[in-house]
C-alpha cells in the first residue's frame, strides 16, 4: 500500500492502542488528503480554546446536565454550530478543520467537535453510532441520556433514540439496545471513513476514494469487501498492478463470494496483453 504523507501520518497515530489515539488529530489528517496545507496543530489549539472558553462559563458544580447545557449553549447559541442539511453530502463535511472554520458538519463531525471539548474539561463522554445517526452520551453510571449535536445539542433518552431509529429505517425494521453502545476511536474513524467514501463514490472522485480505502484498511485489514471495492477503483484508473493485488486478494479470502465470477473476469482483462 502506496501512503500519501497524510495516510503515512494517519498511520502512525491509528498503531497506539484506543486509549491513546489523538481522535482529533486522525481526523485531521483525513481532512490532509483534501487540504495538504491543513496546519493540524493549529486546530488542535483552537478546540483547546473552545474546551477553555466553556470552561470559564461552567458553574461551581460541575452536574453532568449543567455541564452538557454549558458546552450546548457555547456551541449552539453563542458559535453557531449546526448541521450542513442543505450540502449533506458534500466532503467538507468530514474535515474537521472546515466543520471548525464553517462551523457546519454532519452528525460524526459534530459529535467530534463535542467530545473534544468535552475530554478537555474532562467530562467523560463517547461517540454513539446509531445506525443512520450519529450520538453521543457521557459516561457516568445510572445516567442514559444522549446529545444530539446534529439538532443543536438536543437531550435524547433511549425510548426517543428508539423513535429516530424506526423514524430513519422505518416502523418495521428491528431495534436492538446494543446500537446505543459507546464507540472506541478506531471504530469512530472507521465510521468517519466509510461515510466519506459514499460521498466520494457518488461524486466519482475515484482518487479520493482509493485514499480513504488505504485509511480504512489500516484500521481494518480484514474487511476483504473494502479491499474488494479499493481493487475495482484501481481498476477504472487503470492502476492494474494495484488492482490485481487487491482482486487477488478478495477472491483468496473470500473464494466462494457471489461476485467471484466477475472478479475472475476483470483479472483475466488485466493479464490479457496491452496493446
């Protein structure tokens, strides 16, 4: 795998254990792939600012509700944060340092915003990833609420995340309690990587594309679906060594998947002579 210096950087912070990953700073250097001047250290200090700023409107006791209230309304009503509903799909949405300049971003990158602030001052909370929404919670025993920072900071409790669940994929499909589970960092930018690569498959920015499946399988490896998806990008920009590699790859891991007979055809058009 050829990294670009961003993926390179990407790298060596996603090889620490969870506990130890710079969230904000992975995320920044996925942002690197579209922004190669992105100065992370910069916006490394301007969320320390923020956490500072909230920390100097916090009341003499800290109540994780009065806490969650004071991070709201500095976000919300004095910064104006908020969800991008007119441009959803557009990928400035998951570089951090354009939801941090913008003030604009998607659930995941909002989310991000608020737990950076909110391990700053020290406040334990966690990323939520509800499929097709994204949340977060603190965590603090016999305390089950939820933030949503896509709508402003809204206060959720578990029968509401349930409602936006059955809202989102309708009435009929199962809700399990699970998908309320906290989210470590290596699965939050997996879950940031796989939504950018939807945007950019639909934009047919294939290059981009190809960066973030590098990312993604760094965190990953095992995902053969993915080193599927990345082979077959090599392939429409004519990379075909790489492409080879990655279909070989697929059909050795994966040997009876459904779609191996079309695998098997493009890897004999690679082998075929060029002329």
């Amino acid at each position: 795998m050829r990294l670009s210096p961003a993926g390179q950087r990407f790298y060596q912070e996603v090889q620490k254990a969870n506990g130890r990953i710079n969230l904000a700073a992975a995320a920044l250097y996925i942002a690197q792939e579209e922004y190669w001047d992105l100065d992370s250290k910069r916006y490394l200090e301007i969320l320390d600012d923020m956490a500072a700023d909230v920390r100097s409107r916090l009341p003499k006791h800290r109540y994780p509700l009065k806490v969650i209230q004071s991070i709201n309304h500095y976000l919300f009503d004095e910064l104006k944060f908020s969800g991008n509903e007119r441009d959803y799909y557009s990928p400035d949405n998951s570089c951090l340092n354009c939801v941090i300049d913008r003030k604009l971003g998607i659930p995941i990158t909002l989310s991000l915003v608020y737990l950076e602030i909110a391990h700053r001052l020290r406040f334990p909370m966690v990323g939520v990833g509800m499929p097709g929404h994204f949340l977060v919670r603190p965590v603090i025993d016999e305390m089950e609420v939820f933030v949503d920072p896509f709508n402003q900071g809204e206060i959720l409790f578990v029968a509401d995340c349930k409602a936006k669940f059955h809202q989102l994929h309708g009435p009929q499909t199962e809700w399990r309690l699970e998908f309320l589970s906290g989210m470590l960092p290596k699965a939050f930018l997996a879950r940031m990587l796989i939504n950018l690569k939807w945007v950019y498959l639909k934009l047919e920015a294939l290059d981009q594309a190809v960066a973030t499946l590098d990312k993604l399988l760094i965190l990953a490896p095992g995902q053969y679906q993915e080193v599927r998806d990345r082979g077959l990008l090599h392939y429409e920009l004519q990379n075909y060594d790489l492409a080879k590699q990655d279909l070989e790859g697929y059909l050795r891991s994966h040997p009876r998947a459904p779609d191996s007979p079309k695998i098997q055809q493009i890897l004999k058009r690679i082998d075929l002579p060029k002329r």
